[in-house]
C-alpha cells in the first residue's frame, strides 16, 4: 500500500508533514509533494490548492506519477444540515458536483458519460477513516460527533442562506459543502484508486462562513486531521 494524503489548506498538513519519518520532498506540477513513512505507512502528502480542477490535477498526479494505491482527503467544509454541527467530522459516503449541470442533455448533477450523479467512496476505507475518527473524537470534550452521507463540492465558497437552502432542495440529504472532494472522488473512480474523506465542519455555509471558517481551521481543524490520521495509520498495521 501507498497512501496519498490530500489536504487543502497548509495548516491541516503542517502536523503530518513534522510527523513523517525520513521525508523527502519533490516538487511537480506548482505542488510539493512530501512522501515518507507515517506511522510505519508509505506516505506521500500534497496541498491540493483550492477547487475542483487543482484538486482533480492533484490527485491524478499522486496516482499517475507517485504511484499511490489509496487516497485520503482530510478537510474543513461548511455545514448543510441543522443536524451537522461546527466541531462535528463528515465523512463521506458518495459526492456529487453540486455546481454541474449538463442539463437537459443529461440529469442536473450527473457527470456525462459515468451515468453517475454521486461517486461513492471506498467501503472499506470509508469504514477504516470512520472508526479512526469516531475514535479520535471520544477523547474530545465537547462530544462531537461523526456523521456519515452525501458532500458535495463546488468551485464556491458558500457563504449564503439563500444559496445554501436552494441546494439543499435539489440535494435534501447532503451534510456538507466544500470545494474539492467531488473531483477528487471522480478521478480515483475513473483510475479505479480507493478514496475516502473525512471533512470537519468550520463553519455554517452562511453570511458568518467567512469569520469562522479562519479561526477554525488554525485552532481545531489541524488538530483534528493529525489525530484522524494517525488513528487510520495505526489501524492498518
Ligand atoms: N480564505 C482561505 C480560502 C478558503 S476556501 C484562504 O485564503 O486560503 C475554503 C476551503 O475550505 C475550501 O478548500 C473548501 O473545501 C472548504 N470550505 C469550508 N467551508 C466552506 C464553505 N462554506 N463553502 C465551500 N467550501 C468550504
């Protein structure tokens, strides 16, 4: 096994990156990939940069020239669901583009030529990123919780009532929103690679997202990511 570990933002990998033993790093494409051990795991970690195009050429690239067998985004998304609280963890069950739509020449949401609407994640690894999680979060004090369906993903930061409400109408059983699971769920699909995501929720995908979604990610969103992964780590050993 080689893992691929994806994360959007600098502060989420900061932890992983000072834990990997004999790192070496290499830069490709504008990105810097780190690959080494975790956790006695083949590793290679990367910032995907923000958005479903830099997410896809990432993770295409972890496959293609890394030769990773497995991918792991670890993330903070907004919430889309009253029952989805900040501090909260998703991890996704399947993901849908929630920004395309080839209608009427194919279904809103479907993705021409897949006849697919939602990608679903790997089982088994789905399975293996929840109970690091759910594992993770027993020991924090304020009792977050872990919740397991549908993300999706667009090139927008949801920061709208209005905006969030009209997707959750077409999509009523999505959790969360972010901006790069969805690509990355489609390449590892098309390249027939085991994908699983863990999202921690920062922030209520409203006129606040902005405020909170910073201060969030430097305080609780890394902290949460490192103790996921090393969880997933040790389990697979
Ligand atoms: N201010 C940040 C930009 C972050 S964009 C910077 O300068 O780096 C938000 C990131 O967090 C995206 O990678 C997305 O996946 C996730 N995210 C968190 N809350 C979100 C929301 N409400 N809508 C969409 N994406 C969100």
């Amino acid at each position: 096994m080689r893992l691929g570990i994806i994360s959007a933002l600098a502060e989420e990998q900061q932890g992983l990156l000072e834990a990997m033993e004999s790192p070496y790093k290499l830069i490709h494409g504008k990105r810097e990939y780190t690959a080494g051990k975790l956790w006695k795991i083949d590793s290679v970690a990367v910032l995907s940069r923000i958005g479903k195009v830099a997410a896809a050429v990432t993770a295409a690239t972890l496959v293609e020239k890394f030769n990773v067998t497995h991918i792991i985004f670890t993330g903070v998304a907004g919430s889309a669901d009253f029952g989805v609280k900040v501090g909260d963890v998703v991890v996704a069950d399947s993901l849908a583009q929630h920004d395309f739509d080839a209608s009427p020449l194919f279904p809103r949401f479907e993705i021409p030529l897949t006849g697919l609407s939602r990608m679903p994640t790997d089982r088994e690894l789905s399975l293996k990123l929840s109970l690091a999680t759910r594992e993770f979060l027993e020991n924090e004090s304020n009792q977050p919780q872990m919740h397991r369906g549908l993300i999706g993903s667009g090139d927008q930061f949801i920061k709208d009532r209005a905006h969030l409400g009209a997707l959750k109408d077409a999509l009523p059983d999505l959790l969360a929103v972010e901006m790069e699971g969805a690509a990355v769920a489609q390449v590892c699909h098309e390249l027939g690679v085991p994908f699983a995501i863990m999202r921690t929720i920062s922030d209520n995908a409203n006129e606040e997202a902005a405020t909170d979604f910073m201060h969030f990610v430097q305080t609780v969103a890394s902290r949460y990511a490192f103790g996921v992964i090393q969880n997933f780590c040790k389990s697979l050993t």
